[in-house]
C-alpha cells in the first residue's frame, strides 16, 4: 500500500512538472500522458486566465498539503510511544484556535483575488465586434451571424454506416460537421446561446467556453481567439439518444479570409433565394434530397427508411410520405405534437424540405409520381 502511494504521489509531481510542457501546445503523445490529465490552457483570454488560475489553486493546495501532512508525519514519528513520550492531557489551546482560524481566512482571502479578477474577465461581454447567435437543436448546431443575414445548421457529418460499424470509422470519427462555425482571429465574438427543445451545453475546451443553451433563454459567453485554425467541442448535456451526434467544429480564419467567407454566404444566401421560384427537375430535387436525408433524416429513419421499430416510425410505404403532398410538408413544417418529429421550418431552407420531401416520396418502395418545389413549401408557409 505504501508503495502504490508513493507511487501515485510521483505521478503527480511529474505530471505538476510537465503541465506547462502540453499546455503550450507541443503534442502530448510525444511525451508522458500524463500531460494529458490537466485542463489545456486554449488560445483565448478566457482559457488562459481560468488555466492560471486553475494552476496557482493547484499549486496552494499542494502547499497546504505539503506543509500540514509534513507537520503530522513529524509527529507522529518524534513523538510516537516507542520513544517513551507519553501524550499531553489539554483541553484547549487559544494560540492554536486562533491560528487555525486567521490562517484558513487569510488563504481564502488571497485565493479569492485572482478567482474574481478571473471571473470579472469571464462574464465581460460586452463590447463585442461580433455577435453570433447558438441555438441547440435535437441534434445540430444552429448559427446566425446577427447583422449580417446569414444562418446556417451544422451538423454531424459521420456517416451512419461508419457508427453502426458498416463501413471503417474515418480519422474524424464524431468530430466533424457539414458546415463549421466560421469566426474571425483577433476579434471579440459575442456567442447568445439557446435552445430549441431541451437543454443543451455548448462547450469548446480551446475557447474556455461552456454554456447551457436553455430553450427560453439566452446566456452569453466571448472569445477572442488569437491562433487561426479548427477547434472542436461538444455538447455536454445529455439532451436525448442522438447526444453524442453533435459535436463542434469552428473554424478560425484571418480577417481577409473570413470576409471572403462571409461574402461568400451572403451570395450563397442570395443564390438560395433566387432559386426558391424556380422549377426544380426531379433529377435535381433527387440529388440533393438524398444529401439532406443523410445529414438531417437517416439518424432517425435510417438510411433504408424503415425506422426503428417502436421508436422511429419508417418512411419506406409511409401513409404520410405516399399522402397528399401538403400534409406531408405540414409535417417537416410544423412537427408532430408529442413525439420527436421536430419542425424543420427554421432548420432547412425551403430548396432543402422540398427535395428531401420529394426524394422521400419517390425512393425505395415510394413512386408517389409528384413533383414538390420549393415555392410549394413558401406558399405553404405563407398561407399558415
């Protein structure tokens, strides 16, 4: 027993040792992974101060520990029975209350300083350069860059085949979107989060950013990260079976790049808009009905369209999916009441509900014969 204690303690020592070693980046599997237990210190001023702060607590407790457990084993051993010392009879000791007293005080009192000067910086939101708006969604990432028209889902991009074990899992396995939240480097960005349905968490460890996105509610939180690149998080409250299908991916681009991709969406935005009265082929609808399904149906109703039995009705010889056409755009629409079916009026565009209602109806054992387009849902939208 004392030799796994000893061990262990070791261990520690090492791993207070090496922490700014992983902390500054360097790759922890090139090292001793034990690199890996602590808290990364991230690339903004959120990350950085809560590491700092994180590591000074780490280093008072230790010295606590040090010192009290040094004192004890002391006197345990100079003044053990063997030696002949024979333990004092005293009730109480003024001198030692008040010590044990003013000095716990005094520590909490010093670690209290950087802890509200760390907090202070936490909660600072305000003065923003940008403001992105977070909504969680069973199971995606919704984003809208506030002011400058542009939203879009993101969501898991892990085939089914590669989580039900059909196909090799790739090198991104769960961690990679169709559409990263996309921020400029070097600029304070504002994240309201929120919830659609039930309570989410947006958490991206890099950032030293972790909120509950609450349906009803905004909360807020900043970064301003200062290394371009791609930092990936989670959503860290259990919000249903498809949980652990949401991660975070953003991307962080310099200020030159990210105007270009913002540019880039307000065409993209404006192309989608034009297309809305157009007459789609069913070719076209096909094609990209079958990509939406994918990302935004084949969780639920499989990749075949025959469901979870009990849980997820199938689509394959649906009484809606074969049914009029509106009642089926009613359904993506404005969900159905007391079940997990969503409404995916704010989640797709009416170009996407119109090709994956119309790849629906015309695929496996389906040969509905329709066309749906998109002026189909606007109008169905309007006439609500």
């Amino acid at each position: 027993m004392l030799k796994r204690a000893l061990a262990l303690f070791l261990s520690c020592l090492s791993l207070m040792g090496t922490t700014s070693l992983g902390a500054d980046g360097d790759d922890p599997s090139m090292g001793g992974g034990l690199t890996n237990l602590n808290m990364p210190k991230g690339v903004t001023e959120v990350s950085q101060v809560a590491y700092d702060v994180h590591m000074l607590m780490m280093w008072i407790c230790t010295a606590i520990g040090v010192v009290v457990f040094g004192f004890m084993f002391y006197v345990m051993y100079a003044h053990r029975k063997s030696r002949g010392v024979e333990a004092a009879n005293f009730h109480e000791h003024l001198g030692v209350e008040i010590a044990w007293t003013v000095v716990p005080a005094l520590i909490l009192i010093f670690m209290a300083i950087p802890a509200t000067s760390a907090l202070l910086k936490v909660y600072d939101t305000e003065n923003a350069d940008l403001d992105i708006k977070v909504t969680g969604y069973q199971w995606k990432w919704q984003y809208e860059h506030l002011g400058e028209g542009i939203k879009y889902m993101s969501e898991m991009r892990t085939s089914i085949d590669e989580i039900e074990g059909r196909e090799p899992k790739g090198e991104h396995y769960l961690r990679e979107v169709n559409q990263p939240l996309v921020i400029p480097v070097n600029k304070k960005v504002r994240f309201l989060i929120t919830g659609n349905d039930v309570i989410h968490s947006w958490w991206v460890p890099d950032f030293g950013v972790k909120r509950d996105a609450v349906p009803g509610l905004f909360t807020a939180a900043w970064a301003r990260v200062e290394e371009p690149g791609l930092y990936v998080g989670e959503c860290t409250e259990l919000c249903g079976k498809g949980h652990p299908f949401m991660p975070i991916v953003v991307e962080v681009k310099e200020e030159d790049d990210y105007n270009l991709w913002l540019a880039g969406k307000k065409e993209e935005a404006a192309l989608y808009a034009s297309t809305i009265g157009k007459q789609w082929s069913h070719e076209e609808l096909m094609s990209k009905g079958e990509d939406v399904y994918k990302i935004s149906c084949a969780g639920c109703h499989q990749a075949d369209g025959n469901g979870i039995s009990g849980i997820f009705p199938a689509l394959n010889g649906s009484s809606i999916v074969q049914g009029p056409a509106d009642g089926h755009i009613a359904v993506l629409i404005n969900g159905i009441a007391g079940s997990s079916m969503q409404s995916f009026a704010d989640q797709l565009s009416e170009v996407d509900i119109a090709a994956v209602i119309h790849y629906k109806r015309n695929t496996w054992d389906n040969s509905v014969g329709d066309i749906v387009q998109p002026i189909d849902v606007l109008n169905f939208k309007t006439a609500q």
